[in-house]
C-alpha cells in the first residue's frame, strides 16, 4: 500500500522560510513525477512545483525563484523549500506522485503565512 506523508507545515511570518517534506511509503511503479499543490481553497488545488523522472523541473510563476523542489531517493522523500514567504502562500500542501496509472496524495500540512 502506498501512502505518503507530509510534514514540515507551520505558522509563520511574511519574510521567512519553511522546508516542507513528503515521505513516500510502499511500492511505486512507473512514476512519472513528483510534486506540490497548494489548496487555499474548498476543492481547488493548485500546481506549486514538480519534478519529473527525467530530473526536469517545474514551478508556477508565484513561486519561481522562491520554492525549490529536491528529492532524496535513498530516503524516498521529496521536499520543498520555501522562502520569502508571502500572503498568498497560505493554505495545505499536498504531495503528489503521479504514475502512468494513478495519482497519489497525500493528507495535507498547513501553511499559514501572517503579514
């Protein structure tokens, strides 16, 4: 079974940084990529960033030059380092690993960033 876990979330002020992880549990065939989604509101989540099997990355423009994604296969995890906090950061963030058949999330950790 595969299961993934988030962790790293927490409340903070604009300005600071944050360093969410992703840890990836159980057998996972055929992955395409791995990324980050922010959902600041009910039932919409948003692309943050991803990284491809290829080693390609990919961010959405408000968080380019800010976020970074990275893997550790060894450790099965994914991170996502977050700096220069804004506003508009604010929400949960979840995992996603997404193989040629099936999507997988995670349960979420919450991000709030005050002014």
């Amino acid at each position: 079974q595969v299961q993934l876990v988030e962790s790293g979330g927490g409340s903070v002020q604009a300005g600071r940084s944050l360093r969410l992880s992703c840890v990836v549990s159980g057998i996972v065939e055929n992955v395409n990529s791995m990324g980050w989604y922010r959902e600041a509101t009910e039932n919409e989540r948003l692309f943050v960033a991803e990284i491809f099997s290829s080693g390609r990355f990919d961010y959405a423009d408000s968080v380019r030059g800010r976020f970074t994604i990275s893997r550790d296969i060894a450790k099965n995890t994914l991170y996502l380092q977050m700096n220069s906090l804004k506003p508009d950061d604010t929400g949960t963030y979840y995992c996603n690993v997404a193989t040629d058949t099936q999507d997988y999330w995670g349960q979420g950790t919450q991000v709030t960033v005050s002014s």
